[in-house]
C-alpha cells in the first residue's frame, strides 16, 4: 500500500489548513468548470492555480481532491447529481483526509526541520522522490492517485526538475493539483505542462464573510477595517486583526515613510521584534513589507516612466533583497545582521 499524505504543522498556517475547510467562497465559476470538465473527461492531469496568497487556491484543490476520492467513477449517479464539488464533513473521505488517513493523496510541501525547529525555507529534491515513489505504487483505494503541491514556489531548481518529470510522464489517473502565488517565477516547462486556472482575490462580501465564519466573537467594525487592507486575502485579513501585527505594519511604515533618512531607532525596535527565538512569523511579516514596497516601488516607476536605469536598480535591488533572505534562511544567519543590512541596502538605494 501507499504510504498516507503528509501533513504540515497546522501551526503554520494562518487560520484553519485548507485540507478542513469546507466552504470555498468567490471561486464558484473555477469551481463549476473543473466539474464539468471531470463530468466530460477532460480534467487535465495538471492543474497550476495562480493568484495571490490567502484567497482559497490551496482550498480549491483539496476541495476538488477530496471529491474524486469520494466519487471516482464520474458517471455514479452521486457524481452526476453533484452540484459543486463539496462533501459533508461527516463523509469518510473528509474525515481520513482531515487526519492525513488516505493513501491516495500526497502532500508536497515545506517539511519540518526537527535540527532547527523550522520548517525548511523549500521543497527539496528528496521530498519530491517520496512522492514520485509512491505515485509508481497501485493506488490505495480509489483508483486516483493525487498530489497537492503547495506551493510550487517552493520548490528548489532540482525539486522543480524532478516535478516536471513526473508531469511529463504521469501514471494512469494520476493528478497533479499546484498551487502557485508568483506563476511567472516557475519553470517555463513546468507552467507549460499544466493548465492554468487564475483566480481573482475575493471581493469584499466573500472575504469578510470568510473572516465572520473563522473569528465569530470579533466585531464588524474590526472585521470589515482587515478586510478593507487585505487586497481580498483571507490570509493578510487575518494577520491584520492580530494587534501585535498592526504595531509592526506601523512602525515598518515609519520607516519607510522616512527614507532615504529613517529613525534608526525605530529599525532596531524592528530588528528586536522579529529576530528572536519564535518571531517567525513577524519576521516573515517584515520581510513581505519589504517586499512589497520595493514592489510597488518598481510598479510605480514604471507608471511614471522613470529612465530604465531606476528601474533596473529597483528590479536589482528587489532581487538582491529575496536572496539575501533566501541565503540567510538556508543557512541559519543572524536576522538581527540580515534586517540591518537589508535596511542599508534601501537606504543607499532610495539616496542615490
């Protein structure tokens, strides 16, 4: 038999672990056509589904995974009858999902570094051979052998590679759900193996209604102020309604509002919060607030037509920014030094 899926530490999420959910709101048309391709037979054996974080890709492709463990044979009177791709949570494909029971199903994902008490800052080619081990085994149960990759951003050149392998050659019933926030990062090959399916950030009804379901106590005030900043996020509302998270988009802010000539003490007040021992996730916070900024910054300069030369500098600086952290994650380095000198490096680029 195949071996179960793999879990990730639902720690690691922000709210509940889209292996859960059981609703899936502002995402009914994608919905409506993956059931009528799998109706039709034409689900393609990949499916990459694109957008930004937090808005229920991860969601969709464990809700559309569980539905064929759960009806495998699309012509059962139960698969015709389906009006979306739901399951009661009582139904025991829902139930051995939730507790990573069903051995048709493959999670690939960041693993848990038991040396560092970290997940791994990627997806690794090892990770990668587990999965492709067990797709050459019979299926379990059902028939279907599915892998969720969440998210192919993740993914080492290497992992990548060993992916796209397995896609270009897949066994019978084999499917291929991927989940990806930044698509134009991924191999070319890899995209080009896939069908793509974008999904829009939810709309302002969706998003506070998902926030009502997951924080009930919480006032309306509150939740529709997240909701206003999230850019239709689940993830970024949910971070914004943590008070803790709102004093470091403010002071982050401060700063950024003074450059090129911040407060350096407002900087170290910064590198305190986010570089001790379990800060992980202010740390990853300050690092998607920078991002963003030099981001927007590129996406501004283009929409005033700065000399090609500003933008090459905030294009390069961009890039320098996810190596550094990419580098200093890999190999454990002091993020008090790595938050200074990411600091430095905005500075002496905004000052130019």
């Amino acid at each position: 038999m195949s071996t179960p899926q793999t879990l990730a530490p639902d720690s690691d999420d922000t709210g509940p672990p889209p292996r859960l959910a059981d609703t899936l709101r502002g995402h009914a048309a994608a919905e409506a056509a993956l059931l009528q391709a799998w109706r039709a037979g034409r689900l393609p054996h990949a499916l990459l589904l694109c957008g930004q974080q937090g808005i229920g890709k991860a969601t969709l492709a464990w809700r559309l995974a569980k539905f064929l463990l759960a009806h495998p044979n699309s012509a059962s009177p139960e698969a015709r009858g389906a009006r979306d791709l739901s399951l009661p949570q009582n139904h025991p494909v829902a139930l051995r999902v939730a507790h990573g029971g069903h051995g048709d199903i493959s999670h690939l994902h960041r693993e848990w570094n038991d040396k560092t008490k970290r997940h791994f800052t990627e997806i690794r080619v090892d990770d990668v051979r587990r999965i492709i081990d067990q797709f050459h085994l019979a299926p379990a149960e059902t028939g279907w052998r599915i892998a969720i990759v969440d998210s192919a951003d993740d993914l080492n050149r290497n992992a990548a590679n060993a992916l796209l392998k397995l896609i270009e050659e897949p066994p019978d019933h084999a499917l291929f759900l991927i989940v990806s926030h930044r698509p134009r990062q991924l191999l070319a090959t890899l995209r080009s193996r896939c069908q793509r399916i974008d999904l829009a950030p939810l709309a302002m009804p969706d998003l506070v209604a998902v926030l009502r379901s997951l924080q009930p106590t919480r006032a309306e005030a509150d939740l529709a102020a997240a909701a206003a900043g999230a850019h239709g996020s689940v993830r970024e509302a949910l971070e914004r309604l943590d008070d803790a998270n709102r004093d470091l988009d403010a002071q982050l802010a401060r700063v950024l509002a003074r450059l090129p000539q911040p407060d350096w003490r407002d900087i170290h007040m910064l590198m305190d919060k986010v570089a001790r021992a379990g800060q992980e996730r202010a740390f990853a916070r300050l690092v998607t607030g920078l991002e963003t900024y030099l981001e927007e910054q590129l996406q501004a300069g283009v929409a005033s037509q700065l000399p090609l030369a500003n933008l090459n500098a905030l294009a390069a600086a961009k890039a320098s920014m996810a190596d550094a952290i990419s580098r200093a994650e890999a190999l454990n380095l002091d993020r008090r030094a790595l938050v200074m000198g990411l600091f430095r490096d905005l500075v002496a680029m905004t000052g130019r």
